[in-house]
C-alpha cells in the first residue's frame, strides 16, 4: 500500500525583548540560576503580571507577515498543570482568542511554491529549566526562562512530507528573524519545533491518528524525526498494529523517537480567561504604525529581485535566505549593476569562503561597495574569473578596494591585441607540432597552444581573445 | 449529577492533593453537597448573555520593554525548602 | 486613649500629647493581655513594632510627618511585608517571611502608620467564621462562645476590642462586611480595582479586594486615603484621579434615594435583625433619606455562581503552593508528584482543599461551559441588576449577614450552610460593586448586628457620608465590648 504523511507544526519563537512578558526581569540568556527570577517569576504569594508592550508589537508584526487576521480583542488564559519549571502551577497562554489567526506562509518545494495555512499565533510565557545533573538523585531548577515571551506559531496540518516540513521551519524561522521579532538561535532554543505526525493510505480523506514529536531544535533533527515516526507508523499499521495518540520524544543519538506520554494520561488543562489579567485591545492606528515600521518581506523582495535584476526565481529564494543577505545582494546589484553576477557569487565564491570559515552573512569582511567594485572589473573584462577569485582573495584578506590589488599586483586582464599577437606568434613558432596536429584535424591542440599562451602571459592575457587571434592566425 | 470515589481520587490527583482512604467518603460527601449548592444555576436560562469574567469593561494596560527587576535571588531563596548552588531542589523529574 | 478613633489619635500625635512609641506600647500591653483569648493576632512582634514607632516619632520630630503618622494599625495576615511572616492563616505559609512588601502596606509606611501586628483570618481568605485559620479561631470580643465572622476575623475582633484602632483587611465574598458587622465595627470593601492587589495573597483574583476597618465610617475615609489609588504592578488596578474619600462626609442626606431590596429583606432574614435593619433605615428617613422599593431578582444565584468562580480561580492561584520555592514541603515522600501531594495535603487545611478540589472539577473537560461559563453568565445578570436598581437610588441598604454570629462549631461541619450565610454579600464582589457594614443594633441574644450599604461603582464617598451621617445620629459604633 501507499502512504501519505500529514504533518502540522507547532513552532515556539522566543521572543527577543530585554525584559520578561509579564515583568521587568531580564530576558538575557547564559545568567548564573534564577538570577534573573523576579519576584513574578517566582510566583511569590501575592505576585501579579503585567503585559509587557512589546511581546503585542511583535505578535503584531507576525501577524501582518503571514498576513493573518489580528484579533483586536484577544484574551490571555490559564493553562493548569504541575511541573517544577512553572511555578505558578499555570502557564499564562492564549486558548480561545488568540492574537493572531488565520495566517499563511508559502514554501518553495522543488520548483513548486506552496501555501501552508497558520492557523494561530499566541502569545505566552516560557517555563523555567529543570536541570538533571546529579545533585544527589534530585532536579535542580533554575528559573531564569521563566516568563520569556513566546509566540506558539500553530500551522494546519498541510505539509505531506519531512522536506515540506523543513522548509515551513525555515521559512517561519526566516521570517521571525528578518521581522526582527526573533533571534533565531536554535541552540539556545530560541525557535523550537513539535510536529504533529500522522500517516494515511493514499487517497484517503480522513487523518490517521498523529503522534506530537517534541522539542526539536534543529532542522535537521525535525527531518530525522519526520522520517523516523513516520516509516515507525506505516510499519506498525502494516503489522497489524494501530497508532495510539500520543507525545513522544526525539533522541537525537538513537534517531528515534520514544514515547512521553499516551493519551490517556494526557493534561486536563483546564483552561479559563486569566483574571489578573484584562482582554488586550488593540486599536486600528497601533496596527497600522506597525505595518508601517515593518521591513520589506522575504517574499515582495524575491519576486522584485526576479524583476529587478534578472535573477532566477530559485537565486531570488536563496537570496532572501536572511534580511542581511537579501540586503547585501541588494547593495551589491544595485551599486555594481549587474545583478546575476552578484547573485553568482553570492551563491559561489563568498558562500563556499564563508562557509569554510564558518562566518555568517553578517560577519563577511567585504562590504557592498567593495565587492561590487570587484564585479564591476570583471562585467568590463578587466578580470578573468580566474583573476577576479585571486583579486576576492586579497581583498577579503586586506581590505583594500579591488582596483588598488588589481594595480599593486599588476592583475589587469592582457587585452592589448599587439601585445597577444607576439605571444601568439611565439607560441606558434616554439610548437610546431601541436599546429601540425591542428591543421591535421585534431581540435584539442588549439586548446594546448592556448593554454601556453596564458602561461607566457602569467594568466593575464583575456582568454577569448588569446582563442580568436590563435584562430586566426592558424586559419 | 454526583461523583464517585473515582471521580474525586481523579479531582484530587489534578489537585495534587493527596486523599486518603479514611477521608474519601467525608470528601465525597461534602463535594456532592457543594455540587448540589451549584446545580441551582442550570435552572435559569442564560441564552445569548454573554459571560463576565471583570467586573469592570476596562482593556489591559501595557508596560514599556524595560529590565527593572534586580537579581534577588539571595532574599528571596532565603525562604526555599531546598536550595544548591543557586537551584531549587526537588524530586527527580523523569520526562 | 484606647477607645479613640484614628482621627483623635491622629489629633493627639499632631498635638504632642502622646508619642508613637507611647502608642504602640499601650496597644502591645493590651494585645498581650487580651491575645490569649481572642486569637485576633498570628504575629506580634515588639522590637518591630517599636523600631516603626521610633522611626514615626523621629519623623514628627524632623517635622515630615504625615496625618496619620504614629497610628498603629493591624495588617490582615494577607498582605505581604517584607521581614513579617504573612501566613494567610496557613500551615503552607507558616514559615514564609515575605521578600516583599504589599502595595497596600507600602502606603501605610508611607503614611507612617506603625504595625501592631498580624491579624488573625480564615485560611487563604476562604470562610465565613474564621474557624478555618491554622492557628485557631478567632474569638467574638462580644461573646466569646461566637465567631467573630470571616475570613477578616481578626481584623474585626482587633479593632472592636480595642487592640487597634483600624486595621486592613480583604474582602472576596463579605470577608470585611460580614466580620466587621459581627463585631460591632465599620468596614468598607472598595469598587474591585481600587486599591492595588499587589502583594495581597489572591484567593479569586476577580473578585478579591483590599479594605478597612475602622470604628468610624470617618476614620475608613481617611484609611482609604492612604490604602487607595493607582498601581501600575497590578493590571487590574484603575487608574484614576486620587480622590479625597472624606470631602463628602458632613453633606447632609436629605433627597438621598435609598434602595431597600426586597430580597433581602425575605424568608431567612432573623426577625431581631430585619428589625434593626428597619430602624436603621427609619434613622437615615429621618435625615432625609426617601426609601425606594428595588428588587434584585438574582440574588439566590450569588451562591452557586460565587462558589463556582471563587473555587475556579481559587484551584489556580493556589497552585503555586508546591513547596518547591518556599512554604511547606512534606518532610516524606516517593517522588515528585507524592511530594506535592503530600506537601498540599499537609499544607492546606480542609476548606481550602474542598475549594480547590470544586474549582478543578468545574474547570475540568467537559464541565466547563456547565459550570464556568455559565457562572459568568448569571454573574453579568447580578451585575446588570445593580445596573438596573441604581437607575433609580442612589445607595442600597440591607443587612450584611440573615443572623448575628452564629456560635463557634455551629456550622462548621457543614460547608453548605456555611456558605448560604454569605447570601447578601456575595452578589456586591460579583459585580465588583463598593459596600459597607456599619454598626447597627444588638441582636436578641446581645451580638451586634451591622448595616449594609451598597454603593454605585466608584461610589465610596458617598457611602461613606451616609455612613458618617447615620454615626452622627447613633453611638452603636462607639460601643465596646467589656474586657
């Protein structure tokens, strides 16, 4: 039989504020335990929350990228449960009105662009740490991440396979970033992923029964984890087994999930509306100052950047991976002029050299101006490629302008046709056989006798032309 | 409606109160007792009211983003049952 | 000195006849003398008491005194402040010394009032009779074989026998009304938003509320100056303009529109206090007062709506008592989850655990919308009744409780008919409404009995100026119990 996977995401963005949802305590990551527990995040008797204005401005922001419906009016509840992390024995959530609904988020699967739904964003609090290390067989907690602010980004079930699901992650964990709301490190679990997976014959309209995959913090892993629970579901329903619903947890070490906890000793939450906090009411005008100090979205710069500079819609993709490199490509484009150059070498020789020095977009020693300078050099054919690498090279590693390396280092491309005549003329002379070969038919000895003359002219000499003038004079 | 002792055994496990044997039936009795107290309101009709969770129709105020909590940690694990370098202790948690 | 009002006090610290320290140790001598039996205190702390007192006398001297600096005041064991115990009347929080200090008491060392001491009261806020205190019931100073009401006990018994001159209490369901009225003092519960419940120990959030006691309504007024006003820390406390909650006192009450309710005045209401209810009502129609006939249709359903949210709210805010950062943890247990049960069993006493346990039930799967929504939903009629009631009056009067104090034991073994008592309060804290007890009558059997007075939101002055106006025409509250 053939199956299908149906997958839905929870995704929990932490949200980058100085202080706590609902107190004047520091948000900072990294502080020595509960240092950074206030009394409202201690859950002293007698404490009270008070909603930090921020957490709403960004949930705003989301809300408008995935250009969701902002309920104007949205209610904070009380989810109940005990553990050690949530001293207030209740996570303070959203439940019936969330402040965002209603949302979606396109992805680029292959070559086909698809819409997944969202069907909510909430604003929350985070839980503390329970950390297991031995202090004498008990739990040591640390509330230091209590009350960070959470966005739970909750998708429909749209996504049919681990990739898909990959790249709603990213996409979203694009987005949070680039709208500057998040920021995006996934070690320190600022963007963590459930999912949701279930898996159903091919053709069949009803759900299977999912089991929520928890805590991902890594793309990878969430791939792993898809794959792995979803090849465990087909086996155990072709076994004759059934899926019971359940929460499971991914061991990244094993690649396999394990089960948490089944549904029947699944949490009564027992939601209600949060007293101590009243309904958040949000006007059209605060709605409308967001939109208007948002930054332009990944996807209105993708489709202007095929528009505008000629790139391919796959380049544009990649190229509005993060708001530093769509802006550097922007930059680059605009001051060199030639934007499918600078989307090459974006793609090419500054990905790979970032890459192998393990930097960041945001970390490249070369600024716009620079390297645009540099492309400039090689679209009127004063560098080679070759050249243009070698001249990248020393301006990573100098910081100096293109021109000033081509000139300290005599790198000019030899197109002076005087000059590669008489190279052309000696080669000839010093290689007989080669032009006996060519005449003779055999098309590979152009290519050796052009090879010679670049290497009399140090590489310099413009390799179309040392090509033509040899045609030439062999002709 | 009326519970069982298996309906308060779970009441009190979401409670995280321990019952025991000896009081169960006190328990049981006295909840039932309550419930019926609260049984009274299904006899009204509350169609299309809309319910009140504030006694004032206020919208919730909002702080600026600003850290002003110190750290306290010190006053205020001076109260805490169990406490080692800088955590709070308690019974191994199994995930 | 001992009988005085805060406002002679107030008189006599300004004019230098008595210091702040001579004060506080002529009240700490009769708290210790009298303590024993009445139980109205969980804390007295001299040294304490002393250092506050001295600081108050140092302030007079460097002449930045305020009003009232140098009274003392008894603070209801709820209110947290930093370096006291605040138990709330708990085995859970015996031995929590708060971190912090509560709004309400950072406005009372502000003004430079002197804490006596910690006030004795129902566990956690939840009762009626305050029997249900971990460290003891409180004794009627009146009738030492009643109870002195509940939860604010022993606010109440302090200040009617003399052991303070105001204190501060709660009031969630009649918490101040109700005591205040079995002891024969005035108490007042503010319109919910008013006074910040930061720092005050939240039993149900929606609906709890700080106050006062005091002998006079006068001296409520300028309690209510020092506890009332803006916090931000407290998202549900109103912002307004400071308001002075005496300017209205000596208005006179002629043309004053005041509503009886019928329900209150029906089947149940004892006889001896239905009878003092009318003649205090035939007092005010003396000064002036027109009597209207209202009706607040819903009052029956107070109850089980009450003792749905208060419990609902209740069964959250009180799960933070896990002895994991403080409080009681349970010195045996299996593992984590035995560890809380064990440590909230022992914790908490039986009242509250039947609180928690109805207010999880209602909010569990399934039940929700029986239980929760539809509370809320016959909370909005109650609300709309008084909507409706104050069209036509301008304060509503009635008693605060259908009996005097019931005698200690009476009830305690069985929560209904505790909570059946609480018929005419509770409906005021649903709609978050403004309301008063003031000393009224005796009973047949010599207990006093108080007046009810409801007032519109916001309306605090003009309750208070009734109040004042019916005390300067009778001296029930200038009665005292003999000692």
């Amino acid at each position: 039989m053939k199956w299908e996977v149906v997958i839905g995401l929870e995704v929990h963005v932490q949200l980058n504020t100085v202080s706590k949802i609902f107190s004047g305590a520091s948000t900072a990551f990294g502080a020595e335990p509960n240092t950074q527990a206030s009394l409202v995040e201690l859950a002293l008797p007698g404490v009270l929350p008070v909603l930090n204005k921020a957490v709403v401005e960004k949930a705003i922001r989301l809300g408008l990228a995935l250009d969701a419906t902002i309920n104007q009016k949205n209610v904070f509840a009380r989810k109940n449960y005990f553990y050690p992390d949530l001293p207030k024995g209740y996570q303070i959530s959203q439940m019936e009105l969330p402040i965002v609904e209603h949302g979606k988020l396109n992805i680029l699967v292959g070559d086909e662009e698809k819409s997944i739904r969202v069907t909510r964003a909430h604003m929350e609090e985070d839980a503390g740490k329970s950390l297991h290390e031995d202090f004498h067989g008990m739990t040591g907690i640390d509330l230091n991440r209590a009350g960070t602010p959470l966005l739970e980004v909750v998708s429909e079930p749209d996504m049919r396979s681990a990739e898909e699901a990959v790249a709603y992650a990213k996409a979203l964990h694009t987005l949070v970033t680039w709208l500057g709301i998040c920021d995006g490190n996934m070690q320190e679990g600022s963007f963590r992923v459930d999912a949701n997976v279930s898996v159903r014959p091919f053709g069949q309209a009803e759900f299977g029964t999912r089991r929520e995959v928890k805590n991902l913090n890594s793309f990878r892993f969430l791939e792993q984890a898809i794959k792995y629970e979803t090849q465990w579901q087909i086996e155990t329903i072709e076994d004759g087994g059934k899926v019971q619903q359940a929460t499971v947890l991914f061991d990244p070490d094993s690649g396999e999930t394990r089960m948490m906890r089944s549904k029947e000793d699944a949490h009564d939450y027992r939601y209600f509306p949060d007293p101590d906090l009243l309904p958040v009411r949000i006007s059209d005008e605060q709605i409308a100052r967001v939109r208007s100090e948002m930054p332009e979205l990944p996807a209105q710069m993708k489709a202007r950047f095929v528009d505008a500079f000629g790139v391919t819609p796959y380049d544009a993709a990649v190229l509005t991976g993060s708001r530093a490199l769509a802006t550097y490509f922007e930059a680059v484009a605009t001051a060199s002029g030639q934007g499918k150059l600078a989307a090459n070498w974006l793609g090419g020789d500054v990905a790979a050299r970032l890459n192998r020095e393990g930097k960041d977009i945001a970390e490249l020693p070369i600024d716009a101006e620079r390297l645009s300078g540099l492309l400039v050099r090689i679209a009127d054919g004063t560098l080679s490629n070759k050249l243009a690498k070698q001249v990248f090279d020393a301006m990573w590693d100098s910081g100096l302008s293109a021109d000033v390396i081509i000139e300290r280092d005599g790198l000019k491309q030899v197109s002076d046709v005087g000059a590669i005549e008489k190279m052309v003329e000696e080669v000839l002379a010093a290689n007989p056989k080669a032009v006996e070969e060519f005449r003779a038919g055999k098309e590979k000895a152009l290519n050796a006798l052009a090879g010679q003359v670049m290497k009399a002219s140090k590489g310099k000499a413009n390799p179309a032309q040392v090509q033509e003038i040899l045609k030439q004079k062999l002709a | 409606m009326s519970l069982s002792h298996q309906d308060v055994a779970r009441i009190a496990r979401l409670s995280r109160i321990a019952v025991t044997d000896a009081e169960i039936d006190a328990v049981n009795r006295q909840l039932n007792s309550i419930l019926g107290l609260i049984e009274q309101m299904q006899a009204v009709n509350t169609d299309g009211i809309e319910p009140m969770a504030h006694p004032q129709d206020v919208s919730l105020r909002l702080r600026e983003d600003v850290v002003t909590e110190p750290n306290r940690r010190e006053a205020c694990q001076a109260v805490a049952p169990q406490v080692e370098k800088g955590l709070f202790l308690v019974p191994k948690v199994i995930e | 000195m001992i009988h005085a009002t805060l406002k002679q006090l107030s008189q006599q610290l300004a004019d230098k006849q008595v210091s702040a320290v001579e004060l506080a140790t002529e009240y700490l001598q009769r708290i210790d003398a009298l303590n024993p039996q009445l139980n109205a205190f969980i804390t007295v702390d001299r040294d304490k008491t002393l250092l506050e007192a001295a600081a108050a006398d140092a302030r007079r001297a460097a002449g930045s005194a305020g009003l009232l600096t140098g009274a003392p005041i008894a603070h209801k064991d709820i209110f947290c402040q930093q370096g006291w115990k605040t138990s709330c009347g708990s085995k859970m929080l015996d031995n929590f010394i708060s971190p912090y200090d509560a709004h309400v008491i950072e406005q009372c060392q502000a003004a430079g009032l002197v804490t006596l001491g910690r006030a004795n009261m129902d566990e956690f806020a939840m009762g009626s009779s305050n029997e249900n205190s971990y460290y003891g019931a409180v004794k009627n100073p009146w009738d030492l074989a009643a109870i002195p009401g509940g939860s604010s006990g022993g606010s109440a018994a302090a200040v009617a026998a003399r052991l303070a001159p105001v204190a501060t209490a709660t009031d969630t369901g009649g918490s101040i009304r109700q005591p205040a009225s079995h002891c024969g003092v005035t108490g007042i519960k503010p319109t919910y938003g008013v006074v910040s419940r930061f720092g005050m120990v939240a039993y149900a959030s929606s609906l709890d509320q700080g106050g006062v006691m005091a002998q006079t309504a006068e001296d409520c007024a300028l309690m209510l100056n020092v506890i009332a006003g803006f916090d931000e820390r407290d998202s549900t406390s109103l912002e307004r303009a400071k308001e002075d909650y005496s300017r209205e006192l000596s208005q006179p009450l002629a043309g004053l529109r005041v509503g009886l309710p019928r329900e209150y005045f029906a089947d149940g209401l004892a006889a001896d206090v239905g009878r003092i209810i009318d003649n205090a009502v035939s007092e005010l129609k003396k000064l002036g007062a027109e009597v209207v006939d209202i009706s607040l249709p819903n009052t029956q359903l107070s109850i089980p709506a009450y003792y749905v949210i208060a419990p609902a709210e209740a069964s959250a805010n009180l799960s933070r008592f896990d002895g994991v950062r403080y409080g009681h943890r349970a010195s045996e247990y299996k593992d984590l989850v035995d560890m809380y049960e064990k440590s909230r069993a022992e914790g908490f006493g039986s009242e509250v655990k039947r609180r928690i346990m109805v207010g999880t039930y209602v909010l569990s799967h399934g039940y929700y919308d029986a239980y929760y929504i539809k509370a809320q939903k016959i909370r909005r009629l109650i609300a709309d009744d008084f909507k409706a009631a104050f069209a036509g009056c301008d304060v509503i009067l009635g008693p605060v409780a259908p009996t005097a104090a019931f005698n200690l034991g009476e009830k305690s073994g069985d929560p209904v008919q505790m909570y059946l008592s609480d018929i005419y309060t509770l409906s005021v804290n649903l709609a978050g409404l403004p309301a008063m007890s003031v000393p009224a009558g005796f009973s047949d059997n010599g207990r006093p009995v108080g007046l009810q007075i409801i007032g519109n939101y916001f309306s605090e002055a003009k309750m208070l100026n009734v109040a004042h106006q019916f005390q300067q025409v009778t001296d029930w509250h200038s009665k005292a119990p003999a000692l």
